[in-house]
C-alpha cells in the first residue's frame, strides 16, 4: 500500500459516478469558435461575454505595454510591483462603476479571500448565500468568522438569521454572489441592501457575472438595481466580461484603503503584469465608449434562451446570458456534453458537487462574439442530440 494510494480510489470514484472532470486543451484564441483538442468547434463554454479575450483594441494596448513596460511586474503590490498602469487601472475602474475607490488583485478568487478576512475576524459573523461561489466560502472560512448560510436568494431567510443571531458578535456582513455562475439567477440585492440598512450591516456583492453584463453599459449589479453608494463593497473579476485576467473591490474609500494594507494576497502575491492592466483599460475604454457589445449579448441571450424553450428544454431559473439546461443526472449530462462535442458544439456538463445531485446540466454561456448563424448551429446541434438521447421527444 503506498501513501496515496486512496487519491488513486478517490479518482476512481469520480470516474464511475460521471463526475470526473476531463480537461479539454485550447489551440486557439477565444471567440465565437475554438481549436479544442485540434477540433475546430462552437464555443458555447467561455465567460468571455463581450467577445474582448481577444479583441484587437484589448490585443493592441497589451502589446504597447509590453514595448513599454515589459512582462513581468518583478515584485508584490505594496514594495516595488505598483505601476503608473495599475494606478490608472483603478482610478478607471472607479469612475466606470461609480464609486470612491477601487483596489485590484490578482483574481476575482484573490479579491474575496483577501477582503473577507480583512473586515471580519474571529468575533464576527458572515451572513451567506447558501450557493456563494467557492472564493466567498473560502475566504470567509480564512476569516476565522462566524459563517451562517442563509436559503438561497431569500431576504426572509437572511433577517432571520440576523434577529437570532447579530447580538452574539462584535460585526456583521451580509455576503450574496451578484449574479450566480451555475444558475444565472440575480440576487435580489435592493432587497437585501434594505436589510443590511435596517440592521447596519457591512453589505458586499461578488458581482463576477454581472460585471460588463448587467446594468447600464456593464456597470453591474449595482447599476442595474440603481444602489450607488449603498453597496459597501463590490467584488468583480477581469477575466470574465472584460476579457482579461484580475480581479477587483470597488467601493468605500476606507475600505479600499485598508484592503491596501491588510489585503493579504495584494501583500504578499505579485499583481497582474502591466500588459494586463493596459488591457483592462482598454476594455473600460470600449464600455464607456459604446453599448453596443452589451447590448448584443443580450439580444443573443434573449434569442437563444427562446429557442432552446421552444425546443422543449428547461432552462432553469435565468435571467441572464448564463443558459443551464437541466438535464438531471450527472451520466447524462456528460453524455450529452460528449455528443455536442461530435457535433461540433464545446458546451460544459456541470454536476456535483459544482451543483446539487440530480441537477447536473449543459451550461450554454452566451457571448456577444456569437452570430446568429452560430446560435442556429447550436440550437440544430442541441435538437439532435436532445432528440438522440431521449432528452426531446
Ligand atoms: C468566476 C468567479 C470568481 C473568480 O474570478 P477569477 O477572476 O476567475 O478568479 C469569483 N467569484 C465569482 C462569483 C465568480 O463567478
């Protein structure tokens, strides 16, 4: 018996129960279609929601940085790695959302497992969604807090858990995904703000979904619910809408600051390269610039969605560009995946523990990059594999 032996059972087991996750390699740049594993096919499995991974402004502006400043940022944040383009990254991340401030980091992963325990401790209590994306729950755990999961996208839930629970600790903060990654639901964030307000809690929003996505031209959840100023913290990422890598907090001066000098992953874990933080600008520049590719995603989204209904597919609970189609068990789902990927469609089985058992499913995500030709293809491929497998009758 060697020592890891059990990881080779644990692998084991995923594959006999269809939850073993067989990576696919990309050959090309990311777009409407994509090299996958030397096939060329539809890409319906990137976040990449406004088409900028590989836009040629976005493209251009990395390249002059690089003529510039070089690739590497040789040090963390706080000694030698702040350059003149991460500055002006999050003065234009600021004005765009329409905050005081805003501090980036590495990932949107990094953003939540460094702000997290920088505003809660061990006295403290979290106030969580119960589905909050993985990077919450860890960074809540890192905080040594108190974490009370409340149901899922339920105001009534939550004030409960607070009435029973806030007179125990020291501080609170309520913590909701914006948008949620498996579902595509929004969280009823006016509602919850109304919450927070009633009870003075800390409110932070993981907007990752929702950046570049909802509200006017992309300015997110809070945006789209018209909260300006109320929201203390948002969290959002780079590398989904905006077509890069990074992640950010925009908010509160004060606690902007503060992530600054207590924000441990911008302490102690280098930042994004200047070619990066040029690209991002470069996004913002587009999105204020125009609201064209935002507005394309949606008309997209809208279509799709249509489609796939009219087909006969549930579609799950979204109202945005996310499209799940629940499929139920997680062998079928990955069947289905596998015979999409014959016919020339890249679209994910999702199963547990991503989700719940007995919910796995197809998650489509819509992009601005497609056509509506590729949505046809897609919806054609979907019928007949739907048809194949029993799904449709
Ligand atoms: C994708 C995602 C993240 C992680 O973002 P990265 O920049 O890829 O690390 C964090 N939170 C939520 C809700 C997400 O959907």
């Amino acid at each position: 018996m060697s020592k890891i032996d059990w990881i080779t059972q644990e692998l084991e087991g995923l594959k006999s129960q269809g939850l073993y996750n067989r990576i696919r390699t990309i050959g090309s740049p990311q777009g409407a279609w994509l090299i996958v594993d030397g096939k060329r096919v539809l890409n319906f499995c990137s976040n990449n929601y406004l088409g900028l991974a590989n836009h040629p402004v976005l493209v251009k502006a990395a390249k002059k940085a690089i003529d510039e400043m070089g690739v590497g940022p040789a040090a963390v944040r706080s000694i030698a790695g702040t350059t003149t383009l991460h500055v002006e990254l999050e003065k234009r991340l600021a004005a765009f959302k329409g905050v005081e401030a805003a501090i980036t980091f590495q990932s949107g992963f990094n953003a939540n497992v460094a702000t997290i325990p920088a505003l809660v401790g061990k006295e403290d209590v979290i106030f969580s969604d119960r589905l909050n994306h993985a990077s919450i729950i860890d960074g809540c755990r890192l905080s040594g807090a108190k974490i009370i999961a409340y149901e899922h996208c339920d105001v009534d839930s939550l004030e409960s858990a607070i009435r029973e629970n806030l007179s125990q600790y020291r501080r609170a903060i309520i913590i909701t995904d914006g948008v949620f990654s498996m579902d595509g639901d929004v969280a009823p964030l006016d509602k919850i703000y109304e919450v927070a307000r009633k009870y003075d809690i800390l409110l932070m929003v993981d907007d990752a979904h929702g950046e570049g996505v909802l509200g006017k031209g992309g300015r997110g959840i809070v945006d789209h619910f018209n909260l300006h100023g109320k929201v203390d913290v948002e969290v959002g990422t780079l590398s989904k809408a905006f077509g890069v890598v990074g992640g950010v907090v925009a908010g509160n001066a004060v606690i902007i600051e503060w992530l600054r000098q207590r924000g441990r992953p911008f302490l102690f874990s280098s930042a994004v390269t200047a070619p990066d933080a040029a690209a991002c600008i470069a996004a913002i520049d587009l999105l204020e610039s125009s609201t064209e590719l935002v507005d394309k995603l949606w008309e997209n989204a809208r279509y799709f969605k249509a489609e796939m209904k009219k087909l006969g597919f549930d579609t799950g609970v979204s109202t945005t560009p996310i499209t799940p189609i629940m499929l139920g068990e997680a062998p079928l789902a990955q069947q289905f995946s596998r015979e999409l990927f014959e016919a020339g469609v890249f679209a994910m089985a999702i199963g547990y523990p991503t989700v719940p058992q007995g919910k796995a499913r197809i998650r489509v995500m819509i992009s601005a990059a497609h056509s509506k030709e590729d949505l046809d293809r897609g919806l054609e491929a979907f019928a007949g594999v739907g048809r194949k497998l029993g799904v449709l009758r």
